[in-house]
C-alpha cells in the first residue's frame, strides 16, 4: 500500500535534483547550441603556505565538481550532437538550382547513398514507402524478442541533411519511370484521402534504383497463403506473436495429442544464413526461455530446416562443418530435400538423390508455423523498369536490372541502380574479339607478342573488371595459350584466353555488405563528377571483409578476408562475440548502439518477453 | 570501414571477460541456486607492524575486488531472484484435490486477485484472451512512443504461481458459464487449427468474473468506423502508426492546403484524465519532436477536445481549474460540445447551451485522426451474464455487474464480479424498512429512542455500508429526523431517515486503483474462507489513494487523500515528478520499473522515435 507520506517525501526528494534535469532538458531542445555550465562562483584561493597540507580542501572539492560538471556535460552533448544535422528548414528559394538525385528506397544501399552524397552539389529527394531504415542483418533476433523492433530501426528522416536545398523524403511507393521525361511517378501509401490514392511525379537529374527485392518462392503453391517471410521488420512481428500464440494454442486443455505436435512444429525452408539464425533464435528462445514458461509442452516441439542442397550455409567456406557446428537440440536438418507444395495440412517435400532415375516418394510435415528464407526475386519496379528497357535487349536477366560497373543502369541515361535490385554485368570480351585483337596488335603483324598482350591486358583492366584476376599473371595467361611456343599468340589462341576470361566474371551476393559500399562509391562519385564532369572516376570494386551467422547457444561462424590473411575461419564463443561487438560497432547512431547493447544486458538479465502485443 | 585486425583485436579483448559473462549466465539459467562467487586465493596477510603503513596494498585491493564482486553479484541475483515462482511444473497428481478458482482476465482485478490468492489453498486457474497484463495508465505514454509498448507489460504467467497444483493460464475467452453446473465454457482465439475453433469447458469452484469493460460509443453512429480508441495495447499501436502516417501523408508534394489541414487535425471526444493524457502526450509529441522532423507542417496542426460537460478532468477537485492548466499551444478546448455523429468527413458537433430552447446548429470539424475516449460500456460476457439472471430481478444495471459490498455477484452462488465489469450495489435499506424499525424497536413502543437508533446504526453498519458516512453522526440524524423535539422517532420519521441514507450511496469509479484492492480483497477473503468456513469477514472497503493526470509539458495535476489531510491537491511540475515516481514504484516488476525507467531518461536524450512499424 502507498503511504501518501512517502509519496510527498519522495516528490520533494525528486524536486532537488530539478535543477539537473532542467540542464539536461535545455540540451536535448536546442541541438545547435553548444553546452552552458552554469557558471559556479569559485572563492578565490588563498596562498598556499608551504608546509601547510590542504589549506582550501572546500575549494578544490567545488573544482572537482565543475570539473565533473564539465565532463559529464560533454558527455551528455557527445550523445545529443549526432543530431545536428536533423534540421530540414524547408527554405528552398533564393538559391541557384542543383541538380536533383531522386532516390527510390530506404534500406542498405539508399541509406549509405544518402549518407555519403554532398547536399551542397545535389538536391536529394528520397521515396520509399519505409520511412525507416532496418538493420536487417539483426532481424532474425527480432522474431524471438532478443532485441526489440525499435533497436534495429532508424529513421530515414534522421540523414535527411539540412542545407540550403534541404534532403526531402516522401512516405510513397515507386511505380514508374518516365526515360524521356526524367521523372518518376509515385504513389501513396497510406490511403487517408478517403481511401482516395494521391500521385505525383518527380522530376530527376540523376535516379537512383535501390528499391531492393522481394521474397522468391520459385513457383511452388501455397506459399504466400500459409508461410511466413522473414525480410521486414512486419514479417519478424508476426513470427514472433505466431510464435507466443502457437504454444498458448498448444496449451489449451481441449487439445489433441497430434494436434499439439502439428502445432509445435516449426519448419524452417532454406538453409542459408537467415534461414539459419532464425532456427538459431528459436532454438535459444526454446531452451532459454519457452522451457521455463511452457515445461509441459517443450519435449512436443521439433525445429526443422530443409534445405535443397547437400549442406546448409553453403556460401560459407568448407572448412565451416555447418551441420557438426549447427547441433542443437530438437533440430532436424535435412538437406537435399525439395519442396513442392504448402497447404494448412502441411509442408510437402520430396527428398532429393544424386542419380536417382526416378523421383522419390513425398512426404508431408506438418507444421504450425513455417518460415519460407530461400532467396529473393524481383521487385516489381525493377520489373517494370526491365521490361520497358526490353526492346534493347541489354535487360536480359530476369532477376534483377543489370548495370555496367560504374553502378549505370544498362540502356537508360542517367539512371543508376544499386543493392539488391541490381547485378553488375561487365561487357563481355568476345563481344569486340576482333576489334580487342587489331587494337593490341601494336606491330601490324596479326599475332601478339608478350609484351603487346601485356599492354592489352593493362589497357583494358578499368573496362573489363573480369581481367582484374589475371592483371598480374598476363604471362602465365599468355604462355599458357601459346601451347607451340611461337613467343606469340594467333587470334584462334586469343579467342580461348578471352573466353576463359570472361566465365570468370562474378556476381556479387545480395548482400548488406555490397549494397552497402554500392550506395557509398555512387554518392562518391556522383560528387566527382559534378565537380569535374570528364573526370575519369574509377569503376566499382567490391572488398569483402567478411561474413558472420549465429547459430544459436552463444556462438556463431565467421568468414573474415583482408589483404593479407586470403581467407580466416571461426567458429564458436569467440566468433560470438565478434558477432556481437561488429554488428554493434556497425549500428549507424549513438542511439542504436546504446539500445542493441541494452537489449543484449536486458534479455541476459530478464530473458525474452512472451507477452504477445 | 573495417579494419579486420581491429576485429580480431576487439574479438580477442572480449574473450578476456568471458569468465564474468559466463557467471551471469549462470544466474540467469539456474534461477534457484544461490550466487557462487569464483574462489579467489587470498595471500596470507603478513602480521602488521605497528608504525608501517600500508603493507599489503595488494592483498587489500583484493580483498575489495572480492567485496565488490559479492555486492555486484548480491545486485544481480536479487534482480533476477524475482523469476523465483515462475517455474510450473505441470505434475497435479498425488495431492488432496483443492478447490478451484476460475479467474476471468488479466487486468488489475485479475492480477492483484492471482497475486494475493493462496495458491496452497487453492488451484488457480486464469482464463484471458490477453496473456499480459497491461500497466493501463501509462497507456497514452505508449500512444507517441515516450515509452515502449513493452515496458507496460508483463506476462500473466509470470505471476502463475508454481505449487503441488500450479497455477494455470489459458489463452482464451470466456464465453458462457452454466451456473448450476458450476463450469465456464471457454474458446480460443487463436484459430490455428484450419480456422476450426477450440472450444473447452473449465468446472470451477469458485468464479471471478474481472473481464473488465468495452469501449461506450453511446449509440453515436460512424465511432467504429471512424475512430481510434485508447484502451489496449493495439490501440495505442494504432494510434502511434496513424500520427506519423498523417504526418507523411500531409508532407506529400501532392497534398493541397485543405488536406494537409483536415489530415492534421486531431481530435479527442472526451475530456476525462484518458483522453486529457493522450492530448498532453500528443502535444508533447508535436512540441518535441515532429516539430523538428516537419518543421514546415507544424503550423497547420490543430489539437481540438470535445468535452460534453462543462468542463475537462471534472472528476478532480474543482480547486484544479483544468482548462487554465492545461492550456497548450494549438490545443482547443471545447466544452459544453456534444458529438452527434463521425463520417470520414469530420466529426459532427453540436455546441450544447443550459436553458436554451431550439437545439445549436451542427458544425463539422474534419479530422485525421480522431481517438474517441468517453467511458465505458458493458462487457459481451457480463450482458450474457446479466440476461442470464434477469428472471430474479436483481441484475438490473445495464452498465454493469451488481455485487453485494462482499463483491459476490448477486443472484448467482460462488460467483465474485470485480473492477470495471462490476458495480457494488448494498441493499436499499429502504426494502427492509418496517422489518428494520421493528428489530430496532428494543422496547416495542413504536417508536426509536436515540439509544435505540444508535444500537441501530451499530449494528446494521456491515449490511448496509450506505450508513458509513452517518456513523458517528448518529446523533446528528436522529435530532435532524426527530423536527418534534419529542425525544422519539416514528415510523415516517424514520423512512425519511432511511431515504436519505439510501441516497447517498457511493459508485466507485472505474479506476485501476479500486480494481486492483477488489482483486485483493477477494484473495484474501477466499484465503480466509478456506481456513475458516463460518468466520464473519468485512465487507469490501475501497481506500482512495489519489489520482493523476499527466497535462503535458513536463506537468501534471494530482489530488491526494489520507486519512489525515482530507484532499491535497498539487499541479505543475512537482505534481509531474511525483506522478512518475508513482508510476515507476507501481511497477509490479524489477523489469518494468528499470524499462519505463530507462525509456524516460531514453525520450530525454534522443527524443520520441518517428519510426513506423
């Protein structure tokens, strides 16, 4: 019971530290201002006599606290200052026009995009019916409350620069792109007006595409009517609440044996790195938490992955025994297992055998709840931007927009596209075969020598990234293809090392990673080139620094390359932390680390929450 | 960018305190056993001699790292010790079989009753479609993000008590009870099961109906439709989504200026301390933090209260002149408006005028968003309830439950309704009135001589607590009745006496407070009951504490009761401090009280998220 007593005591206790909090109020509303300590009268210290210890302590003690004061000030203002440049004044006239970049989406590459790009040279308008960017690489802690939603969001709005032609952002959906006209025509999202749907056009200078892709389920049936995705922040929300209510459910005294075990089943398609760390999530939900809460119902539950595949997280080195270090209770893998359909009965799968003649029997699981990672297919922007660049016939890939290395959508002007939306398609060499051969042939004589073919391969490095490989063994490329030692090479020989060549060309992964160093090269040299318009500007080049999955009971796998170790390989407690101390050191705001590193202290202290909101 | 030796370094730095992390997780995971302290080998302290000073400096700090490692590790363990009761172990066999409580909900009557009752004594059993238990007054907090949603939440199952016979928690709704079987038929609300609902029976011995109340729209048509309510969880995540998304659409090049307008007016029917809070916390929202994200729409923003009474807060002491304090920038308050009807065009309002004679013409003012906050109706269960016992003519209250002031429902046996679904109605005296004269009548003569009325009043005060006020005022009555000065009361006399007692009943308000002493009241009455069938206990006594309502700005008007100062009222920024000193001791939880704790000082520094998810 309250003591009325109590409570006025613990006011007037509270009021005496008003001062303080005033102070603290005053720097979080005016963000330009730099930190006032209120000025503290120091008595003027008598001469020190020597031989005399501590002739003003007082004095020094009130120094102690300005000094306190002072740091603790910094400290606070170091936190606050990041908002600086949050201000959009909305003042747009008076000054000459810049040209605009429109740029569509708010994830990894639009974000970095928006980050790194001078809104002093461009006027920056930002579309994404996101008005947040996700960490996403942290989405799957999400699904089971080992983070909250809030930790891994930050507003788009946030690095919305304030200059004289402030950043904009519009909450709207994409939906065309007018080539000709340069301009794109978005739509609403919200339907307010009555459900009345507003559009408008932008005009663009320079467009950037970075709309990102949307979850593939390769054709098979009932899919989108009884799977849960695992891409936005929404898709991790309702895992989570089908999750809580799938053991409440489970709870009920009217429920059957069978029943019970359908509901308790969770299946997991596709064994890649988020497919992955989901079931590693769950698997510590499940022995950290939902044992404590549900014992009765936890020896019912089953975790199961398939994957199509002889082994799951197979873009990771071999050297990661993925399924030995993957070894949780309750945890079922199975890989080479296809499947073919979904219904509410259950997931359909047929086992896959190398060789077999004829196709294996299926098999139904049951499940009560199923989330469908397997990989991503197009956005329907990207789609429609391919299909109108078609009659081109340089958009042929049908799974996302291609570009040249420099990041330039192919068959449009001024128009880029970068993260998952895009794959960078290099020309191939063989294309210009001919042409390539009489350009090297520096001597006329329709062969090339060594050093002719080493100047080639110089020469046409910045043009043909799929050369980067050989830039340093352009003799052993040459003497391999010179099989009858003539010292030089013909055309027919030249065709062969071109060809070999260009198979080498890679494809980078639909990654944060690469989006990420996408959006930051575009922005550096779109400010580049408006400084200096025939300024050659290097293409892009992708540094892997490395990959990381959880997989569950503190620890996780990591991949890290640099210059100088070619590939390094970890796996466990230690690559856990590393895990943890990356993926918070990578969190964009002061904010967001301090909250991530929150929620990490609150879940070891408190455990997961299954209130179901 | 990352440098991969500064990962490695980092990775290898975190490594080092691994053993500190692995006893916390300890901790965490064994709940029971006691905080075991790593053994630390203490130097043998070499023998003083006098006149040396400090000779084992070493041996002294260490002795404080182990000082300090037992106090941290005290802290630590009384956090997490709180986890103590959640374990159920689901084993019921082999014990005396109790009787059981069914317990309907998991509001502040339900959680106060499952706290308080003895579970030795009892089997509990809760049934409730919402597995939480929501901190209800901190809800408008949740509606702008100046506390997350889950810090006002805590699992129900966290209170479910673990005994010989565990407590019990079903996620369903109570949809019938068959009174003579003395079973409660329940369903799921989760429908899993290919959308087939699961419906079960629970036999109880004793029922606690704290289902609470529903949203009152008082008949206005377009409420449903049209509007946001502020009563749970989702409807503050609704709320929360709906403000930035009207701030987004009305940022859209498209809008035109009367759209932007109508999509940034909001408006809140009802001036009570739910909506006043809600219109406090919104215009801290707007003054905070949208100002400076959309400092070019703020100008439109238009807050409007529609109040039917004449004026807002008029539960609270008249002494708080509500409209002067609570006075905002762009916040209009109208009193004396009635709502008529919602359209998505606006809310229609007519001004209502005392002793006018031709209704006010309607006005309508368009809204984005409207968040209808005017009170509450009956339950769907508790008017199943009520028709159910119409035929004795007791449940005559179509608002609400009736119950005798012993909280037992009233036409019904082993049956409690208590919080918002139920009202304490004591007999009228007035029913029983010759039967009362003629007990009273100890001489037989007719007529009440005052010792004779005193006995009266002593003696009938446990039935008819209406008599409480009068209780030392007995006196005062009998000569206010007795107008003849003839020392006696007759028949007539004292029927006037009676009527004007019966009067005076008191409604308690549906307030947290009063369902939160119901819920322990009725536990400890049933625990008292089991102990002792025949003792007499007193009948339910609410004690008023105070209430609170934040205006905004860092101010809040309370009102305090005790039994020594009859009515304290305080407004302004101490009424704040006190207001969230309250609310954080109220907390329930260690959990809850750091997490709202940490989301204030959290809004302090970085504001109010504008992230929609």
């Amino acid at each position: 019971m309250l003591s009325v007593r109590s409570l006025i005591r613990s006011g007037r206790v509270l009021k005496n530290v008003r001062g303080l909090v005033a102070t603290s109020t005053r720097l979080n509303s005016t963000v330009v201002e730099p930190v006032v300590v209120e000025p503290v009268t120091v008595t003027p210290v008598a001469p020190v006599t020597p031989g005399t210890p501590n002739p003003q302590p007082r004095g020094k003690r009130r120094l102690l606290w300005v000094f306190s004061a002072l740091v603790g000030g910094a400290i606070v203002y170091y936190l606050v200052k990041e908002d600086d440049d949050v201000y959009v004044d909305g003042k747009q006239t008076g000054y000459p026009k810049k040209p605009r970049v429109v740029i569509l989406g708010s994830g990894w590459a639009a974000l970095s995009m928006v980050r790194d790009i001078d809104p002093n040279l461009y006027e920056v308008v930002v579309v994404s019916p996101r008005n947040y960017f996700l960490f996403t690489p942290l989405l799957p802690s999400v699904t089971v409350g080992t983070l909250d939603s809030k930790s891994v969001m930050e507003p788009i709005r946030k690095y919305c620069k304030r200059t004289n032609t402030p950043t904009q952002y519009y909450e709207a959906m994409a939906t065309d792109v007018d080539f000709d006209a340069q301009k794109v025509i978005c739509k609403d999202v919200n339907h307010l007006n009555n459900n009345e749907v507003t559009t408008f056009e932008l005009p663009y200078d320079h467009l950037v595409v970075s709309v990102g892709a949307i979850n593939n389920t390769f054709g098979t049936p009932g899919v989108y009517e009884n799977c849960f995705f695992l891409k936005e922040m929404e898709d991790a929300t309702l895992i989570r609440r089908r999750i809580l209510d799938v053991f409440e459910t489970a709870n009920l005294p009217a429920q059957t044996e069978a029943e019970r075990r359908r509901l308790l089943s969770f299946v997991v398609v596709g064994g890649g790195p988020n497919g992955v760390e989901f079931a590693a999530e769950l698997s510590d939900f499940l022995r950290e938490d939902l044992k404590k809460w549900y014992p009765h119902l936890i020896k019912d539950v089953k975790v199961t992955i398939l994957e199509l595949m002889d082994h799951i997280l197979n873009t990771y080195d071999r050297q990661i025994n993925s399924e030995k270090v993957f070894k949780r209770e309750n945890i079922d893998i199975r890989t080479n297992h296809q499947v073919t359909a979904v219904s509410p009965d259950g997931i359909v799968v047929r086992p896959v055998i190398k060789g077999a003649t004829t196709p294996q029997p299926t098999q139904t699981i049951p499940f009560g709840l199923c989330v469908w990672s397997t990989g991503i297919g197009i956005h329907p922007l990207s789609n429609l931007i391919r299909e109108k660049l078609k009659p081109n016939e340089i958009q042929t890939n049908r799974r996302a927009l291609i570009t040249d290395q420099y990041l330039s959508l192919k068959g449009a002007k001024n128009v880029y596209a970068l993260g998952d939306c895009a794959t960078i398609t290099p020309e191939l060499m063989i294309k210009r075969l001919e042409d390539l051969f009489k350009e090297a042939d520096a001597n006329g004589d329709n062969k090339l020598q060594l050093d002719e073919f080493r100047r080639f391969v110089n020469l046409q490095l910045p043009n043909y990234p799929q050369l980067e490989e050989y830039g340093k063994r352009a003799e052993e490329l040459f003497l391999e293809a010179d099989a009858d030692k003539a010292g030089s090479i013909t055309l027919d020989q030249f065709r062969t090392i071109v060809q070999k060549v260009d198979s080498k060309m890679k494809i980078l992964p639909a990654t944060a990673q690469v989006a990420s160093q996408q959006g930051a090269y575009l922005a550096k040299r779109l400010n580049a080139l408006s400084e200096n318009k025939d300024a050659a500007y290097p293409p892009f080049k992708y540094r892997h620094l490395g990959s990381f999955a959880y997989i569950g009971a503190d620890e996780a796998v990591a991949e890290l390359t640099n210059p100088w170790i070619e590939k390094y390989v970890l796996q466990g407690y230690g690559a856990w932390w590393l895990w943890r101390s990356v993926y918070l050191s990578k969190q964009f705001s002061m904010k967001n680390k301090l909250l991530v590193g929150g929620d990490w202290v609150k879940t070891e202290l408190f455990g997961r929450d299954i209130t179901r909101n």
